[in-house]
C-alpha cells in the first residue's frame, strides 16, 4: 500500500511540473504578438487570480492568465 502512494505522489509531482512547463512555455515575445499584455508580478497565485478578476470586471479585458515567472506570478491581460 505504502509503494502505491509514493508512486501516486511521484506521479502527481510529475503531472505539477509538466503543467508548469506547458504554461512556462509561452515566451513573452510570442504572448505580446497573441494579444496578450504583462500586467504585474504577485508573489502568490491566489493574489495573482483575484487581481485578473478584478481586472475582468472594472477594465474591460476578456481574459487573463496567471503565469509562474520567477520569483513571483505574472498576470497577463488580454483585451
């Protein structure tokens, strides 16, 4: 039982890191050509996701992303 939840938890950390790297990806440059706009840094996710909702609502854009940058999250904005 005991190898069955280091392997869940092996797997679960591999699963974290890839989707890091998938939203890691994205390039500044090739962000700005798509539409999207960096914004500001946030040292925590849950700060991040509240100010791109903020921004939904009282600045008009239609989408935001909240993306891990190094040493903190970087909302970007996309009208």
């Amino acid at each position: 039982m005991r190898q069955k939840a280091a392997r869940f938890g092996v797997t679960l950390a591999m699963a974290g890191t890839l989707a890091a790297g998938v939203l890691a990806a994205a390039t500044p440059a090739s962000a700005t050509a798509t539409g999207w706009v960096p914004y500001q840094g946030y040292r925590t996710l849950q700060n991040c996701v509240s100010a791109g909702t903020a921004k939904l609502i009282m600045s008009g854009y239609k989408e935001y992303d909240c993306r891990w940058d190094s040493p903190y999250y970087m909302l970007w904005l996309r009208k």
